[in-house]
C-alpha cells in the first residue's frame, strides 16, 4: 500500500511538473509572440496581395497552401535555430541584425514606392494572360518565400526573448510560437479577403435594412482596412528592423547609437508625469528606432536593387 501511496505522490509530482512546464511554455510563447507584434503585423499586411486578381473561389485554398508552406518553413527554421543557439549564439545576433536590415530595406522600399509610384509587379502580372492554375503555382510559390525570410526572422527573434536555458523548454516554446503565429496570421489574413465577399452576401441578401447597410459598408471599407494595414505594416517593419538592428548591434559590442536612444528616451520619461512616463519612454524609443530604420533602409535600397539583385541573379543564371 506505501509503494502504491509513493507511486501515486511521484505522479502528482510529475503532473505538478508537467503543469509548471506548460505555464513556462505558455509565457514565454506568449511574450516571444508580443515581442515579434511588428513583424505579425507586416506578415498579415504583405499576404491579401498575393491573391488579388485571381478567382474569389481559389482565395481560401490559396491561403491554406500558404500556411501551410509557412508551417513547413518553421519546421525548418526551428532545429537550426536551436543548434545555432546551442553551438554558435553569437549567429543569432548576426541572424537578428541581417533580418532588422531587411526589415528596414523592405520598409523604406515601402516609403519610397508610395512618394515616387511605379507599376506593382503583382496588379500588371493578375493582368497578363496566364494558366490560371500556373499563376496561382506562382503566386503561393512566391509569398512562402516570403514567408520564409518573415518566419526566420520572427523565431530569431523570438528564441532571443526566450528566459530559460533549457533545451526542451526553447523547442517546445518555439513550436508553439510557430503554430500559434501560422494560425493567427493566416486566420486574420483570410477573414480579411474574405470581407468584401462577406459584404456582398450581406448587402444584397440580408433580411434587416442595417444587415444591408452594413453588407455595404463592409465592400466600401475593405479597401481602406487594406490600406491601413499596408501603412501599420510599413511603419511596425521600420520600427521593429531599426529596433531589432540596434539591439543586436548592442549586442555585439557596438554600443551606439542604441545607448543614445535609450538615453534620450529615459530623459524624456523623466520630464513628464509618473504616469505618462512609460508611454513617453516607448515613443521616444519608437520614433527613434523607426527613423534609424528608414535611413538605414534607404541606404539599403541601392546597394542591393544596383549591386547584390543583379550578382543574385548572375549566380541563378550560373548555377
């Protein structure tokens, strides 16, 4: 009866372990995902693009094959990230500081192209006379891509967030911030194209004149939500890259301008209220990183539109 009484006290231990674990992992996941917030928003800002143009019964099969895809590149991303971190940690700040810089390229790119429009390769290409089953190939092809470079650098950055040494604690956590981001991101994403057709049903079907007036109201405003993401997403990716390359960059041993930021910031929140003093500190810090991230971004822009675009595609030819 005792062995069977110890059997049933180490289980509850063990439970009681296991439970602890989950919270662990429940936490950490939870700020890795706010930490990464920046660049969620500009994930769930670049995918409606890709299927634009194209039949409006193909827009959810699209985006499921682009989760999934974007689940694969996790999978992926995750025990090279783990053996980084393990035998190599000094690459995750390496890998932290090439993502801000492309963040940065991205959003500045973003800025520039709505001060100086051009064509969208994405609206002239819906437009050309293609296979549709071929153009939609392409186009899933084209944003898991993306995805990709997103996804590394949002478990780069979360593994970076991630307060525990061990081993197993980081895998699962970067698992669970894997799914859990693939799930919202693509959840919101296809709840956001299929919004105009939502309105549509609505507007014309709808039993009560406020269902219909509201069907309405939802086609006219799609466009607009559409259009404040792409402005959210800009801005989160100049913020988040510059902040992101000022952190690594700190933590490499390059101390400025991240230090002075800080300083400003920490100034700053001292000459107001107790109150406003957090929020003051964070939009210091924010405008600061942002402007960083523009001007680094524009420096970017020609670098590699005049020098690395073309050597990539010599060596594609190449090989």
């Amino acid at each position: 009866m005792s062995g069977l009484l110890a059997l049933l006290d180490d289980v509850a231990a063990i439970a009681k372990l296991a439970a602890a674990s989950v919270d662990d992992i429940a936490a950490n996941a939870g700020k890795a995902s706010s930490k990464a917030l920046g660049v969620l928003i500009d994930d769930t800002a670049v995918t409606p693009k890709y299927v634009t143009g194209l039949k409006a019964a193909r827009e959810l099969p699209m985006i499921a094959r682009i989760a999934w895809g974007s689940l694969k590149n996790k999978a992926l991303l995750l025990p090279l990230l783990i053996g980084l971190d393990l035998f190599l940690p000094a690459g995750i700040s390496v890998l932290l500081l090439l993502g801000g810089a492309y963040l940065c390229f991205e959003g500045a790119e973003k800025v520039w192209h709505a001060l100086a429009p051009h064509a969208d390769p994405a609206v002239a290409e819906a437009h050309d006379v293609k296979d549709p089953t071929e153009l939609e190939a392409e186009r899933v092809a084209g944003a898991i891509k993306t995805d990709f470079i997103l996804s590394a650098e949002i478990m780069t950055l979360s593994l970076s967030v991630i307060e525990s040494p061990s081993l197993w604690m980081k895998l699962l956590t970067l698992a669970a911030v894997g799914v859990l981001i693939t799930v919202g991101v693509y959840g919101v994403v296809a709840l956001i194209v299929k919004l105009d057709d939502m309105g549509v049903l609505m507007a014309r079907k709808g039993y009560l004149k406020t269902t219909r007036k509201l069907g309405k109201m939802m086609v006219k405003g799609v466009p607009k939500l559409l259009w404040l993401l792409t402005v959210a997403g800009t801005a989160a990716m100049l913020w988040v890259g510059g902040s992101i390359f000022l952190h690594a960059m700190d933590t490499l041993g390059l101390h400025q301008p991240y230090a002075s930021i800080h300083h400003l910031a920490e100034q700053a929140a001292n000459a107001v209220s107790t109150a406003l003093a957090g929020t003051t500190r964070w939009t210091v810090a924010a405008v600061c990183d942002g402007i960083f991230g523009l001007a680094l971004g524009s420096l970017l822009i020609p670098l590699t539109t005049r020098i690395i675009a073309p050597l990539w595609e010599k060596m594609r030819a190449a090989g």
